[in-house]
C-alpha cells in the first residue's frame, strides 16, 4: 500500500512544479509575418527589444508570477493534505488486516486504491487549469505586446524588431526595451489567473 502512497506523491509534486519552466519563456511578441510583396526587398530598419529584462521587470509579468506562486502554494498545500490523508487510510488498514475475513480486507483495499486514483486525477486535472490559465493569461500579454511593438515600429518607420539575446551584437541606440517595457506598463499592468475553486 504505502507503495501506491509514494507513487501518487510523485505524481503530484512533479503536476506541482512543472509550472516555473513554462513561466520562464519570454512572451512571443511578433506578429504573423505577412506574404513578401514582390520586388527588392526594403532596406532593413531595425531595432530589438532586451526580453528577459521585459519578462522580470514588466508590471504584468510580475502581476502573473505572483499569482501563479500563490496558486502553486495552495497546489501544494492541498497535496500535502491528500498524502497525510492517505498515509493514515494506508495505516488504518494494515492494522486491520488481521482483524478483517479476507473478503472485507479486499474490498477495504479496493477502497484505497480507488482513493490514490481520484487523487492522482485530481492533481492533474488541477495542473492541466493551471496551464490552461497561465496560457490564457500570456495570451493577453502577447496580444498586448504585439500593440506596443506595432505603435513603435510605425512611429520610428522600423521594419524589422529582434529579441537582443538573438543578435550577437547590436548598438545600445538600437535598443527600445525601456519605451517597450513603460508601454506595456501603460497598456497592461495585471491579468487575472482563473482557476475554479478546489474541490474537496
């Protein structure tokens, strides 16, 4: 039995923690290219924008982190509560087994193992909102960020923007994170993380 407790352990603290890799990526903020029209091709006009400095500085991003760390507290909190809570159903019944016919023994076993197995598919439901709502909310700082660089790129006659960590060099007068990061700001400083209420 305790084998079947470790297991779901596993299982959800890995559901649980998966979540900070996803929220390291930088906010896709290019839009679609459109078809290349025919003829010479437009002398490039270029600019980049610093994305990590966009991603740990940008009011929005730190609004998501935020809630994303308290959604994974309480993630936690209620995946501690569900492995005591199985730790002592395990506990419980290896005291009864002596005390139990063979046939009562079974099905309180079955029982148990029908309980780690809501539990495991509770954690990954949970996780699967979470991911769906971290998603959503990126979705509207895309959509944000997609608005500042066209404002900019149409204000400053630019036609190409690159993220600076994929160009080996570029002149600090290329770069427009900082009028990037105070529109963002501007436009967008919060977004809400939706998940529905845990269910007990």
């Amino acid at each position: 039995m305790l084998k079947l407790v470790r297991h779901f352990m596993i299982v959800g603290l890995v559901s649980v923690v998966a979540w900070p890799a996803i929220a390291q990526q930088a906010p896709r903020s290019a839009a679609a290219a459109a078809p290349a029209p025919a003829g010479p091709l437009p002398t490039p006009t270029i600019a980049v924008v610093d994305m990590a400095q966009i991603q740990e500085q940008a009011s929005v991003m730190k609004n998501i982190r935020d809630q994303m760390q308290k959604e994974e507290t309480s993630l936690r909190a209620d995946l501690t509560k569900r492995e005591s809570d199985l730790r002592a159903a395990d506990q419980d019944l290896q005291q009864q087994r002596t005390l139990l016919s063979a046939d009562a023994f079974n099905e309180r076993r079955r029982n148990f193992e029908q309980q780690v197995s809501e539990s495991q598919r509770f954690m990954a439901a949970r996780k699967r909102q979470l991911d769906a709502a971290f998603a959503d909310g990126m979705h509207q700082v895309d959509l944000a960020m997609n608005e500042v660089l066209k404002d900019i790129a149409r204000e400053r006659g630019l036609n190409l923007i690159l993220p600076r960590q994929g160009a080996m060099l570029a002149d600090k007068g290329l770069d427009i994170t900082d009028d990037v990061k105070r529109r963002l700001d501007s436009r967008i400083k919060s977004v809400a993380i939706k998940l529905p209420p845990l269910q007990k």
